[in-house]
C-alpha cells in the first residue's frame, strides 16, 4: 500500500513501513524503514536530525539528513547515489521533488528483468525529483506489494538540459539507517567455493563495499549483502537484505559518517561505468529489492526465496516439479561415443532419472576447451546420429533430452571467429586475452545478438531439447570504453529473453563455470542455476548455505557426484552426496554404469526420497539450524507452507572421539500437531521437536548426515 499524508509518503508491505518525508526546501528524506508505524504526517518531525549538532546545525546542511537519493556537493558531501559531469565541467547537484504519481502495479525497468505482479497485490510509487539548475530529472520507482516486507527500487535519469551530461555512477538504491551498530554480511568466494557468508562490523570512517567488475556477477562476490544490527542471528535482530536483480558488475557499499549514521547503496559498480547522456537521454538503473526482517537472517530469507519463486522467475518451470536430471560431464568429460552415451543414459533410466544431459563436447571439433565455441552444429564423428538422433534414442528410454551451450563466446580456434574475428569483445589497441582459450561474443552489438538467438534457436529447432545448460565461462577483460559491460549485460538480457520466449518449454538451467553469475537476473529466466563446479557433499554444504541466504533451495542446482570428487579428491559415502543434495533441483553426475548393485539400490531409493521431498523443495520454508561456518554441524530443515510436512538435514562434520551432541531444535513447526517420523515411526509434538529438541543419531564416521521426514497426524 502506498499512502500520502501533508509531506509524508508511506509505503507498507505484511509488517513493515518504508517512510519518505519532503522537507520545506523539497528534499527527500528517508524517514524510517523497519516496523510498521502508524499512517500519518511525520513531516514535522523531519528536523531531529539537526538536533545537538553545535555551530554545524546552523548550515543546515544536508550531509545531516538521512535522504532517499543523495547528491553530492551542495551541502551533502557524502559518497552520492549518482554523479554526473555537465560538459561544462561542473558536477554538483542537488534534487528536489516536482511531484509524486502512485499507480497499481509492479515497476518496468527498461530492458532488465525485475519483479512481476504474478497476480499479487502490488503498487509502485515515481518520486519525480529535479535538479532545475542544471536541467537534470530523477525519477525514483519503489514497488510494494501487500504481502511482503520488500521494497524494490531503481531510478530512471534523464538529462532535461540542452547539453551532453556524463553519468559517473547511478546506483538503483540508496538507504540512509539510523545512528546504530551494524554489521555487513556479504557472499563471497572464488571458483568451486562460491558464496561464503563474511560478516564484517561496520565503524565510523570505514567504507565497507562488496563489489565485483569482473564482467558478470562473478563468483568473487554475489550481487546480495546484509546489514544487520550487531549481533542479529538467523531468527533475531533486525536486517535489512538488498539483492540486486542484475547480471553484470555491481556494488553495494556501506559507509558510517561523522555521527554513526549508516549509507547503504546498491546498484551496478560505478568503478568501469560512465554513460554520457544527450539531450533528452534516460538511463534506467537495475532494480534493488529491499527487505526488511525483524527476525533475523531467517526470515529475510524466506522473504526473498517467496518474492524470487512467485514474483521474479518466469514460466512454466519455475513452479514445476523439475526432472531429476543425469549429466555426462564428470562421468565421461570430453571422452564420449553415442554408444557410451546410450549405455549411461540406460543405466539411468534403469535407476529412475527422467533427464538424460549431454554437456560440453558434442559440437564442431569440440575434444577438448581449446576449440569449436561458436560452432554449434553436431560433431557427427562422435555422434554419427546427430543431436536429433541421440535425442530420439533418449526419448525411445522413456528419457528427456537435454544439452549444454555457452552460447555467448567462440574460440579463436572456430569457424564463427574465422567468418567474425571483429565480433569479440576487445579494445582497438591491444590483443585481447583469452580465458580457458576464448574470447566473448560482443553483445552490445545488435547483430552478435540476432547471430546468438539465432543459433540457439537452431539448435533448439533440430532436436527434441527438453533441457538446456546454459554456460558463460569466463570473465569478461578488454571491455572498449567505459560503461561497456552494463551494455554487454543489456545485450545478454535480450538474448536470453528472446531465447526462452520463443522455447517456454525449454527447462533452461544457468551456468557460469558453476556459480559465477548467480543472480537474480539469470533466476528471471532460468529457475535453477549450477551452484558450483564443486560437486563435494562437504564442500557443497557452505556453497548451499550460503547461497540460500538470498535464493530459493529450488534454484539451487545440486548433483550427486563420483567419490573420490574430482575437485577436491574427498571420500564421501552415496548417503552424504545425496542427503545433502536433496536441498536443491537434485540430479546426478556420475558414470551410473559403474555402480554396483547395492548402490544401485540406494540411488533408486534416494529419487523416491527427492520426488516426496521436491513439494518442499519447491514451495518450503528454509529454515536453517546450524551454520558449517560456525562449527562443526551443517543442518537445516524445509518446513511446508501448511506445516504439515518438515524435512530435516543434518551433518556432523567431523568425527569426535568421546563427543555427546547438542539436541537440535527444529523451527516453525506447528506446537500443538503431532508429527510422526518416516523411518522411525516415533510420534513427537510439535513442541517438543522445537522448544526441546531430538538427538540426532549421527554414525560414527567424518561427514555422518542425517535425514528425517516428518508428517503430521491428521
Ligand atoms: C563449466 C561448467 C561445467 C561443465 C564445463 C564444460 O565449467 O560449470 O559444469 O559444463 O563447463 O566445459
């Protein structure tokens, strides 16, 4: 709901008030973002802050007033939410408000995914503020919607005057907190160690920033952070989450002024940005969503996995029940025939998997990742049936057919490069730099896109494709000018939207050398994204952790794998790989034909286990109990809407001679049900299993999991 009281602006979510008040001189001011407060004018109190500040407050300076939309240089000389340079030179600014216009509905971001309506209440208010001096309009867009405590925002710039300006930096959001003691909570990570949860203090003078300019959200550090007051846990405190619905470089920084204040941004990284705008020229930020918990990190989750689930991932498959998939890669690599293809994917039709995946190798003269990218036509010496052959002889398995692509890069080693070697990105002046041997597809040129959704679309034409992998696996150097990877990103938008709106049966499945762009602008229109190379159960548990502080369980691609793992040589029993990835769209990625037949028998019974759980898997509240970065014990537990049915996960992770373990308390579980354990057939109320607690009965070995499925009685 979005209301207007005298000079006050209101917004409401299920709980919570996001409140902007415009002072006598037209600024806008944050006013309180947190609990819900009552409806009314709170302009006049909109001088507190002024309050106590000796000489200083005789300026009556900006730099003291919690705002919506900073500028830098007249008064307020804090870091800005924008900069821009008039050709003049000059690059001081100042906005006031011309009007406001509320309207029902979600926000439009010009030509980037942002949330929908999906049928739920929404209303989206522009604050059209002006800079009149030098001919300089911004429009700020926030969307609420009535269930949920969000507030998604981005910013729309124009330049009104009658010369070129330059856009230095235009974040989507920017959040003035009051005096307190918070912390920043940020993802970060490397390649197969993606989205380890930092938390950092944050003191007066130090200028905390979780960026990345490494082309695409990058596995560096995820475009997602939180402040919390210090000490909040997963079920208490106060946070206030910021997800960035964008693909390419971002930053969210934080910073502590003079008097303990709080600034938090979030928008594309204003390091490597500039956008000149000409007279008349709009530039549109990525949409920032917001969300405020006064339940701690839990509940800002379940927050953000709702809106994502309902409001941000398209089609048909976002909601679905997801194939359990088997994918060749780590079972065969580069080294594969049609026949040893058909033998795997009989061996898992044999074992119950629905989905059979031909990942990297199947095209040009693909044997190894030093040629063929861009050359997406079969490589009939491997696959003498062609794709649409193999595909028919998986279909007559009683299969789905799925393929890998990384359609926006070629190699130099490649007939596209040969026919295009001036489609790449690259600066005029220099060689470019390959990366794992390649170069990447310049987007922000029309016709590379038209060539990419074009090829694509053929691949897709010639086969029976049920499934697509799409990978991107290198980060982005040698961009030509400034500003140039937000036009890339722009570019890869396009593409993929155009992709998956002519194919909306394609389950389509993101990859970025495992999980280097996960983000919610790929989540827009593939609902579940490769989480990691790293397919280790115990490495697996901080990587689905961590992810899960932004995104839904259901988003998370997770396989069972080859023990010892490829990537990091662990031992880890088939219990372990597949206890810990049911919390995930679970598959498998392994040579099935080795198993033996008790493990056979155990792969049949974990795809019975993931199609009882994928209902919660899909629609579940996550709650997580312990954190492998705090200690020796990983568990966490999906709990259905109706709390009727809970699944709960727990890992010991260490073996410990002589050690007892603490009961686990599980969470939002109905007090007065009864639920009764799948396996064991005990009975345990509600109550008990929260406010006591159960053992779990851990083996006695490292990486012990345990699972528990609990249904209530009727
Ligand atoms: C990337 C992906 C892997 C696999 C390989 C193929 O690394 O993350 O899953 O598809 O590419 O080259």
């Amino acid at each position: 709901m979005i209301t207007k009281n005298g000079k006050t602006i209101h917004l409401t979510g299920r709980g919570m008030s996001y409140i902007m008040v415009e002072n006598d001189d037209g600024d806008l001011l944050h006013f309180h973002f947190g609990r819900r407060l009552p409806d009314c004018d709170y302009a006049d109190m909109a001088d507190e802050w002024t309050e106590g500040l000796g000489p200083i407050s005789n300026m009556a300076s900006l730099d003291v007033y919690p705002q919506e939309y900073p500028a830098y240089g007249y008064t307020d000389l804090r870091r800005p939410a924008y900069g821009v340079t008039r050709e003049s030179g000059g690059f001081v600014s100042r906005l006031r408000v011309r009007e406001y216009k509320i309207r029902e509905g979600t926000a439009a971001v010009d030509g980037m995914p942002c949330l929908f309506g999906g049928g739920k209440k929404a209303q989206t208010l522009e604050a059209v503020l002006c800079d009149d001096d030098i001919g300089l309009n911004v429009s700020l867009f926030y969307t609420v919607f009535d269930e949920y405590d969000i507030v998604a925002r981005c910013a729309v710039i124009t330049n009104r005057s009658e010369e070129d300006m330059t856009l230095n930096s235009a974040f989507s959001s920017s959040l003035d907190l009051p005096i307190g003691n918070y912390e920043m909570l940020h993802l970060s990570g490397t390649w197969g160690r993606e989205r380890d949860i930092v938390r950092t203090p944050l003191k007066s003078g130090i200028k905390a920033e979780a960026s990345n300019a490494r082309g695409g959200s990058g596995h560096q550090i995820n475009p997602f952070a939180a402040i919390a007051e210090a000490g909040a846990e997963e079920e208490s405190g106060e946070v206030y989450g910021f997800s960035l619905i964008y693909s390419g470089n971002h930053c969210t920084a934080a910073e502590v002024d003079q008097f303990g204040f709080l600034r938090v941004m979030q928008g594309i990284n204003p390091f490597g940005f500039q956008k000149k705008l000409s007279p008349g020229e709009a530039f549109c930020t990525p949409q920032s969503v917001l969300c405020y918990s006064d339940e701690g990190f839990g509940k800002m989750s379940r927050e953000y996995h709702d809106v994502y689930r309902n409001n941000l991932m398209r089609g048909k498959w976002a909601n679905e029940p997801r194939p359990v998939l088997i994918n060749n890669w780590e079972g065969t690599y580069y080294d594969f025939t049609e026949d040893k293809l058909l033998k795997i994917a009989k061996s898992a039709r044999g074992l119950g998997i629905d989905l059979f995946v031909l990942d990297d190798g199947w095209f040009g003269k693909r044997n190894s990742d030093n040629r063929s990218l861009g050359d997406w036509t079969v490589n009939y010496e491997k696959l003498p049936s062609g794709i649409d052959g193999l595909a028919e002889k998986i279909n007559g398995l009683g299969m789905k057919f799925g393929l890998w692509i990384e359609p926006e890069m070629v190699n130099p080693d490649s007939e596209l490069f040969r026919s295009h070697p001036d489609w790449i990105v690259r600066t005029a002046d220099r060689e470019p730099a390959q990366i794992r041997n390649q170069y990447i597809l310049d987007l922000s040129r029309g016709e590379v896109c038209e060539y990419v959704i074009n090829a694509v679309s053929a691949v897709l034409k010639g086969a029976n494709i049920e499934y697509i992998k799409w990978d991107m696996n290198r980060q982005m150097t040698d961009m030509p000018y400034l500003g140039y990877n937000h036009e890339y990103t722009l570019g890869f938008y396009r593409v993929v939207s155009a992709v998956t709106e002519k194919f909306p049966n394609v389950l389509f499945e993101g990859c970025s050398a495992g999980g280097g762009r996960f983000d919610p602008g790929v989540l827009a229109y593939m609902p579940q994204i490769w989480a990691s190379d790293n397919s280790d159960a115990v490495s697996r548990l901080k990587i689905q952790y961590g992810t899960s502080m932004c995104y839904p369980v259901s988003a998370i691609s997770t396989h069972v794998t080859a023990s010892p793992n490829h990537q990091c040589g662990r031992n880890t029993s088939l219990k372990t790989r597949g206890d810990t990835a049911y919390a995930g769209t679970f598959g498998y990625e392994l040579d099935v034909t080795n198993l033996t037949d008790e493990e056979r028998a155990e792969v049949k019974e974990q795809i019975a286990a993931y199609r009882r759980l994928q209902p919660l898997v899909r629609e579940g509240d996550l709650y997580r109990l312990q954190s492998p970065f705090e200690g020796n014990y990983c568990s966490w537990e999906i709990v259905s809407r109706d709390r009727k049915s809970a699944f709960l996960f727990a890992c010991k992770i260490l073996a410990l001679a002589q050690s007892k373990d603490a009961r686990l308390r599980m969470r939002g579980l109905d007090e007065n049900k009864t639920y009764v354990e799948r396996t064991s057939k005990k009975r345990f109320s509600g109550a008990l299993l929260m406010n006591r607690g159960i053992k779990i009965p851990y083996a006695m070995s490292d990486f012990a999991t345990v699972t528990m499925e609990f249904e209530a009685e009727e």
